[in-house]
C-alpha cells in the first residue's frame, strides 16, 4: 500500500486509516476480535489508525487499540482525538488548557503509548478562545507528548482563523483537518478542501461510504433494515430520499467500471487531490476483508464525469445529521436582536 504526506507534517500514512469509533461495547463488543482486526489492517498495509477518547465509552477503544499496538507501536502513525464529554462534569469536556492538559494523560495512559503522533480537537468549541487552545496543544508538543495537532469539523473561516492565530501568537499550527466527505457529502469541496489544501493540511476523510448508504445495502424495496444504531445517529441522512434517489443511479455506474458501490465510493474520495486518507470503520474481520480488497482502486475520468452528474461538486443532496453546525443555525436566539434592540432600533 503506497503512502502519501500527510500535509506538511513530513509523515507519511497510508490512503486508507483504520477508523475505531466500531471496536468496543457500541460496535464490537470482543476486545480480542478487535484487536485481531487492527493486526490484519497492519499486515495489509495500513500505517495510521484514527480513535478518540469518547470511543466505547469511558475511553474502552483506545484501550483496545493499546493492547493492539503492543509491540508494534513504531510501526503506526497514531490520532486520537479530544473535546467530547468523558463524563457528567461540565469542565470533563471541550478544549480548554484545563481539560487538554487533562485529556492527554488520560489518553496516553490507556493508548499505553508516551506519545501521539496526532493530537485533534474532536468538534469545534465556540465557548473557547482558539489562543487557549492553541497554546495548552503547543506546550504538549514542546514536552513531547504530541507530534502534529489538528481539528475536526472545522468551517472553512475557522480553519483561516486558526492558521492566523498560530502566526499571530507564534504558536503551533494545526496541521490537519477531520471532516465528512462522501459522494454524497460533497459540501466540503467548495470551501474547507480548498483552503486545507491553501494552508498545507492533510485531511483524514470521516463516512467515505454515507454511513453505510454506499455499500449497497440499503436499497429502494430493499429487505435491508437499517440498524438502530443508525436511526439513533443519523435518521435523517438514512431516510432522505434523496441520499437514496442518488444511491439507485451509482449502483449502475459502479457496475459499469466493474466495481461494487463500496469501492467506487472509497475511491472516488481519495482520488481527491486534497483528500490525505479515508478513514474505514470496520466492525468485522470480514468488513475488513472487503475494504481491503479495494485497494489500489481508480476511476477513470469518464467514471467520475458520471458521479458528477448523480452529485454535482460542492452539493450535499440530503441531510448528515452529525455534521458540526454552527451554533446560530440552531440557537433561534444566537441569529435575532433581542425585542427590547429591535423596538429601540
């Protein structure tokens, strides 16, 4: 398996990452099975593994992906993530210097590791100075806890706005981003892989398959039914019919280029100049299995001309419920003057 820079950090990773957020008590519940797949993902290839502290619960992935590496440790580029809740306590969440500094001890004493090679801030944190956040990661660096930093789901402005930050205050730079790319989550292309690929970031691509939309199971009159796993996440994205419309038109295109959906949408994405790697989520060996076996995969122009016309660049045609959205387009209060400023206005 070939491997690509992975931004301008001077490490190289694989263009496939072996995603976790599926090992444990919410995926698979057999520790050894998931190690077993993390060992099968390193012997075909695989160099970067992708996890976060909030995975399975009160940390349980990352200590399986501990027990994983044991022995093999130098052989990986590792991420985990921080932001999410590790508990009821308001101040046990989010990006400020008092819970990262917090955060990564935690991480690294369940990871087993004295190191991560990529430190990302799990959602973007509106409550939180970038500055602060900036400069608790850059003390984790200088003490060598951390190799590269970088975000998740960040809007393209706060990924400029970061980048400024870190020149401004001479503070580390992030160097990747984390968002949700698939054919049928083509936003990111008109504004947050263009500016990544301004500043030099790599990108590790989150649901390259739709949350399962892309594999082919769920079709129209279908027998498969969508697991409550799915419907508690994602209901909305699972259900729009037009996620499911576009489904019905690849499926031919893929049989046409002699692929199956998985490994036409797989390659569409990181045939992307701007996409680093994408990130998998098995939660079998036999999942793995068919991943693996697309590798190596391209699409011709012509195949890709096709999937433009089913999705247009930069479009979205339904809905990914678990998409970062900014606060003001959920807080009805955020986006309208208070009565009182109006009738004085």
């Amino acid at each position: 398996m070939r491997t690509r820079p992975l931004g301008r950090t001077g490490i190289k990773v694989s263009p496939y990452c072996l995603g976790t957020m599926m090992f444990g008590p919410f995926g698979n519940p057999d520790p050894d099975d998931c190690v077993a797949i993390i060992h099968r993902a390193l012997d075909a290839g695989i160099n970067f593994i992708d996890t976060a502290d909030v995975y399975g619960g009160d940390g349980e992935t990352e200590r399986i992906v501990g027990k994983a590496l044991r022995g093999r440790r130098d052989d990986v580029v590792l991420a985990t993530k921080f932001n999410g809740p590790m508990g009821a306590d308001p101040n046990h969440r989010g990006s400020s210097r008092r819970w990262i500094v917090t955060a990564v001890e935690n991480s690294l004493r369940r990871l087993g590791v004295d190191h991560i090679d990529l430190y990302q801030v799990h959602h973007p944190d509106p409550g939180t100075d970038i500055e602060e956040t900036l400069a608790a990661l850059t003390d984790l660096m200088q003490a060598g806890k951390v190799r590269a930093i970088g975000h998740s789901s960040l809007p393209a402005a706060e990924i400029v706005e970061a980048q400024w930050a870190s020149e401004r205050r001479g503070l580390a730079r992030f160097r990747t981003e984390q968002p949700p790319y698939s054919i049928l989550n083509r936003g990111i292309e008109r504004d947050v892989l263009p500016v990544c690929e301004r500043y030099g970031l790599g990108t590790l691509v989150w649901s390259p398959l739709a949350s399962g939309l892309l594999t082919g199971r769920y079709r129209k009159g279908g027998n498969e039914q969508v697991s409550s796993a799915r419907m508690h996440w994602v209901p909305k994205h699972m259900t729009d019919k037009r996620n499911h419309d576009a489904v019905e038109e690849l499926v031919p295109i893929a049989e046409q280029a002699g692929l199956s959906l998985t490994h036409l949408a797989l390659a569409f994405v990181i045939s992307h100049p701007a996409v680093t790697s994408a990130i998998i989520g098995p939660r079998t060996m036999a999942q793995l299995g068919d991943l693996l076996a697309g590798v190596g995969t391209t699409l011709d122009d012509d195949t890709l001309d096709q999937i433009d016309k089913v999705v247009p660049p930069g479009v979205n045609p339904g809905t990914l419920d678990i998409a970062y959205v900014p606060p003001a387009l959920e807080q009805a209060d955020l986006r309208r003057r208070r009565t009182d400023d109006r009738a004085a206005a």
